[in-house]
C-alpha cells in the first residue's frame, strides 16, 4: 500500500457511503477543508478526530486506530499508552475551551 493508506481508505469509504467531505464533516463536527487533507495524506489525523468520523464512515474505532497506526495489530507494544495519553491531552484541551465558555457567560 502507499504512504497515504490510510487517507486513501477514508476517502474509498466516503465515496462508497456517497458522502460529501461536507456531509462527512457534518456528521462528525470536522472541518471539510481538514478531512480533504487527511485523505490527501496531508494531514495525520488524531484520535480523537479518528473517533468523531469512524461512525459516520461505517469504522470500528479500533480499526481506524489500527490504520492510523495508533494500536497494534496484535496491541503488544505501547501504542495503547500513547492513545490515552494523546486522548488525555485532547480532553484537556476542550475541557479549557468549554470552561472558558462558561466563564464568559
């Protein structure tokens, strides 16, 4: 397979789900113009994206995360680790956000 499988199998499965980037990027709240990147390989997308957008394209989540590279096939290695701790990050991250949403009301 090439560099970009993993952009290339999100793009196959958009297609054959007939879906638009802006249906898709409706579905999982991911910009239209960012989806077109990680299917242009342009982009490697973080779990937490992977997440937002394996249902609307028919995914299991952990096989996205296999894709992408973040779990092993046979989960032996620390792949696993570096998931929660980038899942960690990610949360902390909307957590500010929702928190200083809340301070502005």
């Amino acid at each position: 397979m090439s560099d970009n499988a993993l952009g290339e199998k999100l793009r196959e499965r958009r297609q054959e789900k007939a879906l638009t980037l802006l249906h898709l990027s409706k579905m999982s709240d991911v910009d239209p113009s960012y989806l077109g990147r990680i299917e242009q390989g342009k982009r490697v997308p973080t779990a937490a994206i992977l997440q937002k957008i394996a249902e609307p394209l028919g995914f299991d989540v952990r096989e996205l995360l296999r894709l992408a590279g973040y779990l092993s096939p046979d989960e032996t290695d620390d792949r696993i680790a570096r998931f929660k701790e980038e899942m960690k990050k990610d949360i902390a991250v909307i957590m500010g956000k929702l928190l200083a949403k809340v301070d502005s009301l």
